[in-house]
C-alpha cells in the first residue's frame, strides 16, 4: 500500500525514535557535526540551480558503465546522492524513491542514486530494496567531489560510526569522507534545474518536490 505521509515525516519519526535513546553526548557530537558541515559553506559552493552539471561515467550495481550524458538523452535525470546501506535514513528515502518512480518515469525522466559504496556493497543495497532504478558507486566521491558535496567527518562523529558499523569496509578507503544526501535535477541540456542541499543527513528532497519541478521542464 502506498504511503500517504510525507517523506521527510517518516525520517522526523526515525530521528524522534534515535533522540529518545540517544546519549546526550552522541547527540552533541552529531549537532555538532552537522554545524561542522554547515560551516565549511559547501551548501552554497555546491553546484546549483543554473550551473552544467558535471558529466560522468561509473559503475553500476552489476558491474556495467553507467553515464550521466547517454541517460540525458533519453530524458531529464533525478539525480541522488546516499550516504550508504548503513544509513537508515538512506534506506528510508530510497524506499520512498521506489514507491515514486512509476510517477519520475512517467514524465520521461530516469532516476540514478550515486553512493560512495564499493559495487558490492551497493548491488546488497539495490537487491535488498528491490531497486529498479539505478544505483551507481561514486567510489572515493570523485562526482560527488564534482558536484562539490563532499565532506569530511569530525573525528567524534567518525569514532561514534566506528563503534558500529566500519565505514572503511562500505566505502574501501579511510579518508572518512561522505556526499551531502543531495538531489539534483537535470535538464537534457545538462543543465541543473532543482537543487536540493542540506547539511541536515536527515533532510531528504521530498518525492512530491521532485515530481513539482520534473512537470517544470
């Protein structure tokens, strides 16, 4: 059945559900390193609406090359970033994604997640979900580094991570850097027409946003 909440409702309640058994030390450490983020200045240093968006080549889930410019000829693409398979919230907005892409394909546009995920890793995500778009391995962020979305973790926020899960085992590398969860808009002009930024992890583009600005092209 389809969900009928608003995506960025569902993540509140899973970041309530967090914050209620949360320590107040992890939770500062995190305040803190979403401030970290904000203070780089990235959001606004960040491709935006009007600018050409990067071309790009990478690896899908099955080991196929994947770019950004022959998918562009076939339509405007929805362009997302997500942190990894360990990230509920990822999981949370790729699921949403999935339950919205008969309405992003209907209006002639293709929808690529980018990840720094190795390909296994995102091919587990991608099957996991039962993902029928494309779900692409930016590995070491080179687009991301392109798009100009790439940040380093404090070290709090990277000690914190590693007491749970190894981020060096998703990711292949320990530069303890991630993409904002950012979402792009692409006309087949190669022109970026939506932009959604946010230092905020747990801050999605809203699925409804998307479909508004495809139906603007």
């Amino acid at each position: 059945m389809k969900q009928t909440n608003s995506l960025q409702s569902v993540l509140d309640n899973k970041k309530a559900d967090w914050a209620a058994n949360a320590s107040d030390d992890v939770k500062k450490i995190y305040a803190e390193g979403i401030e970290a983020v904000e203070e780089t200045g990235i959001i606004t240093s960040a491709k935006q609406i009007g600018d050409k968006a990067p071309d790009f080549t990478l690896q899908n889930a099955t080991g196929e090359q994947v770019s950004l410019s022959d998918y562009l000829k076939k339509g405007p693409v929805v362009l997302t970033w997500y942190r990894g398979g360990w990230c509920p919230y990822c999981n949370l907005t790729l699921n949403r994604l999935q339950e919205e892409l008969p309405n992003i394909t209907e209006l002639g546009a293709n929808l690529l997640a980018l990840t720094p995920e190795l390909p296994d890793k995102s091919l587990s995500t991608k099957e996991k979900h039962q993902l029928q778009f494309e779900v692409l391995s930016d590995v070491a962020n080179e687009v991301a580094r392109s798009y100009g979305i790439v940040f380093k973790l404090t070290d709090d926020v990277s000690g914190v991570y590693k007491e749970h899960f190894d981020l060096k085992a998703f990711n292949g590398d320990d530069s303890d850097e991630l993409p904002l969860a950012a979402t792009y808009i692409i006309d087949q002009q190669g022109i970026i027409k939506y932009a959604f930024l946010d230092a905020e992890y747990r801050n999605r583009a809203e699925p409804e946003e998307i479909i508004t600005a495809l139906k603007k092209l």
